[in-house]
C-alpha cells in the first residue's frame, strides 16, 4: 500500500514538473487561464460575505431607531461579540482550506466530509464557553469602566445573540468545505435570498411584535439558522457533492486532531488581526475631542471593514486554488495561481484607491453632515488609502498562506506586525508626538506593512515542492491510516 501511494505521488509530482516545463512557452495563456478560475471563486465570494455581514448591519440599522442607548449597547455587544466569538469560530473555520482545499486536490474526496464533520464537532464544544462568557458581559463591561446601563442593554443583546453562534460555526464551515470544491454559486443565491428574507423578519421582531433589542439579535439567529438549512438541503441532495461525503465515524474522529492542529494557529492569525482595529478605536477614546476622533477612525474602520471583503475574497481564491494544486503535486501551478489572484488584486485596490481618494471630499458627508467631521474625514483619506493598499497585500498572502498550511508562521508574524511594532507605534505617534487620530492610524498602517513585508518574504522563500509533498504526504498518510 505504501509503495502504490508513493507511486501515485510520484506521478502527480512528475505531472506537475512537466507543466512547469511547458510554462515559459504559455504563461500567458496559462495565466489567463488561471485569472478566469480565480475570479470565478473571487467575484461571487464579496457578494456572500458583504451579505453575510449586512445581517448584522440591518439589525443594527433597525436598532437605531429604539434610542441612543439601545444604539449604544448594541454597537458595545456587536464589538464584544466580534472579539471574544465571531473572529476566534471565523479563524478556526480557516483551518478547512488548508485541509480540505489539499483533500480535493489530492483526490481524496471522502476526507474533505470527515475534516468538515470533525470541525463541527470541535466548534460546537467552543462555542459553549463563549455562550457562557456573553451571559457575564454586562459584569466585564462594568469591570473595565463602561456605563451599566450601555452595559444592561449590551448583556441583553449578546444574551439573544447566542444561538447565533452554532449556526455561524456551521456556515463558516459549510462555506470552506464548498469553497474547496470551488462551488460557490449554492452559497451566493442562498446568502442573497437570506438578506432579502432577513430585513422584513428583523422589522416584524424588533418593532411589530415588539421585541425591540433582542428582537434584532434574534432575527440574525434566525437568518443564519436558514442558511445553514438551504446550504445543508444543497449538500444532501446535490451530486456535486455525493463524493466528498464521510462515510466512517472512525474517519470523522480522527480528523478532530488534525483540523485542531490547523484551527489554533488559524484562529490565533485572524484574531490578532481584527483585535488590532478594535485596540485602535478604544485608544481613540483616550485622546482629547474623543468623540470626533473615535467618530472619524470608527468611520475609518467601516470603510476599510467594506473593502476588506474584496481582497479578503481573492484571498480566498488564493487558498483554494494553492491548496488544491498542492494537494494534486503542482508546485508550479501554485505559484501560477498565486500570480494570477496578485495581479487581480492589484487592479482592484488601485481602482478602489483611485475612487477613495477622488471622493475624500466628499466621504464624510454619507455618515454626516458636521463640517469638522467631514473635514477630518478628508485628511484621514489618503492613510486610509495607504491603509487599504497594504491591506490587500497581507489579505491574499494570508490566503496563500491559509492553502499551503503555514498558518503558524502568519501567527507569529501578525503578533510582532501589530502588537510588537504597529500598536506601540500608534500609541507613540497618536500620543507622544499628538498627531491623535492621525498617528493612531498611521501606527496600524506600521503594522500592516511590515506584516505585508514579512508575508512577502516568507512567500517568495518557500519551497513550492515541498509544500506540495508535504500536502500529498498528508493526506495519503491519513488514506493509510484508514486502511490498517
């Protein structure tokens, strides 16, 4: 068994070595090639995720409409939420496209069902202390000097807001195990038609039946409870995926230790990530006319969390392409794919840049009509221009770094990026040298690029061929494991 597995790598290495021999002659048709099947993964995933994320924004939009302090909890709970639940289950979830992006490459369709189902296990579990910490928001938030009224109205929409996180865990699964396949059109109408649906159900909960606050985080429950249902009917029914169903228990339990060995490290890197925009608007609230400062970077973090969903889709089409080509033992074809998505998203963020910077003057005014604060916007464009540029670096080598199973160098890499060089630097530039909004943003731009330079350099050192024998050695390893 061990020589017919051997055999088979050998075979999908020599396949790969020999398109990389043809390359010189058709790159550009090979690379053509590669920026249609990434822009078929790419374009559609920013409409899945800018849906996905509406959910919240609708119901906070409908929020309000109550009053300022029913505003003013749910935007504290939306925050504490994203913290200590949403990113850590997002980032575990990102373990899938390493696993199950190289399982489909490799052909071993079975596994791809057994890692899903062996991650829904493992979130699950998690999410169980995370519903008990939301249950004590009210008593952290107080701790750390919060009002206790923001923080009752906080506690009461994080309460309603945990049966969300089970079906959120299951989506974002659901979501990596589809994307390994590059199936991405179930995922698109059904977040489409979900939206739509969510918007008249948040209304009916929030102000016709009266539930006000809970009302909203109920609806979003429900919402993503919905999704999973639609995605879950595709999967049951459809032929596309009648292969990559697990068929052993035995299969689905042994994968839980692998998919762990991934989701920490993959957890750790997203988490240190988003953490770092939230330091950076609290410290906001520390410098003088707080309240202009924390409006301009809070409307700052909006516009850059908007974009993010683009250059977070191409990296997403980076992963799956890379993992998939290691998984299939084409080193070559790897890198040509991560050529292909780098090209694509330097168009997009120049365009992006382009339009931001040329409506700086008037940006401000879409989240108000105070002069000082649309003033202030404008100054802050061009570093968030800047800021959006090196986002979309890190964002697609963070992808490829997610497809090719190095998750734990990214980790340390975003813990010295941000916490040991690009917050320090905020809090020097936005207070020693009292450049306030200004040096707080710039101190995060720090940190981007050196994130971004670090990335680069880990990127352009790897050993492609060796990525790819270590992706099949993987998963015939767990094909012989099955089979003893």
């Amino acid at each position: 068994m061990t020589f017919l597995s051997s055999t088979k790598t050998n075979r999908h290495m020599e396949d790969g070595l020999s398109s990389a021999t043809e390359m010189p002659r058709r790159w550009e048709i090979v690379l053509a090639e590669e920026v249609k099947r990434s822009c078929y993964i790419a374009l559609p995933m920013v409409v899945v995720m800018v849906s996905q994320y509406l959910l919240r924004a609708a119901s906070i939009s409908m929020v309000g409409h109550l009053g300022q302090l029913e505003l003013a909890g749910t935007a504290v709970a939306i925050s504490f939420t994203n913290v200590t639940g949403f990113s850590l289950l997002f980032g575990m979830a990102s373990a899938l496209e390493t696993l199950c992006g190289q399982a489909y490459g490799a052909q071993q369709y079975h596994m791809l069902g057994a890692y899903t189902y062996g991650a829904m296990i493992s979130l699950i579990l998690v999410c169980l202390p995370i519903s008990i910490l939301w249950i004590y928001i009210d008593k952290l938030l107080i701790l750390i000097g919060q009002d206790p009224l923001i923080s009752a109205e906080a506690r009461k929409f994080s309460v309603w807001l945990i049966p969300t996180l089970f079906p959120y865990a299951i989506l974002q699964l659901i979501t990596r195990y589809l994307l390994s396949q590059s199936l991405i059109f179930p995922m698109l109408w059904s977040s489409v038609a979900v939206l739509l649906i969510h918007v008249p159900i948040c209304w009916a909960l929030v102000f016709k039946l009266g539930f006000r606050t809970p009302g909203a985080a109920l609806a979003i429950g429900i919402s993503y409870t919905l999704n999973v249902v639609i995605l879950g009917v595709y999967l049951y029914r459809s032929k596309a995926c009648k292969r990559t169903r697990a068929t052993c228990l035995g299969d689905v339990f042994s994968s839980i230790k692998e998919f762990l060995r991934f989701a920490v490290p993959s957890a750790v890197m997203i988490c240190l990530e988003w953490w770092s925009y939230e330091i950076v608007v609290l410290l906001s609230g520390l410098l003088p006319n707080a309240r202009l400062e924390t409006s301009v970077l809070s409307i700052c973090l909006t516009v850059d969390i908007l974009h993010y969903y683009i250059p977070y889709s191409f990296g997403v089409a980076a992963s799956t392409r890379v993992s998939n080509e290691l998984g299939a033992g084409n080193p070559e074809a790897a890198k040509m794919a991560l050529l292909a998505v780098s090209v694509l998203g330097a168009m997009e963020v120049i365009i992006a840049s382009t339009i931001l910077f040329c409506s700086r003057s008037i940006l401000g005014y879409a989240f108000g009509k105070d002069k000082e604060l649309v003033n202030y916007v404008k100054e802050m464009t061009p570093l968030l221009c800047l800021s959006i540029f090196a986002d979309t670096i890190q964002t697609i080598l963070s992808g490829v770094a997610r497809g090719s199973g190095w998750q734990d160098i990214g980790a340390y890499i975003n813990l010295g990026s941000y916490y040991l060089v690009g917050i320090p630097m905020a809090i020097v530039l936005g207070f020693v040298c009292h450049l306030n909004g200004k040096g707080l943003w710039s101190g995060l731009i720090i940190g981007i690029v050196i994130q971004c330079i670090l990335l680069t350099l880990v990127t352009c050192s790897t050993n492609w061929k060796k990525q790819a024998r270590k992706a099949r050695e993987r998963m015939f390893k767990e094909e012989l494991i099955d089979e003893q």
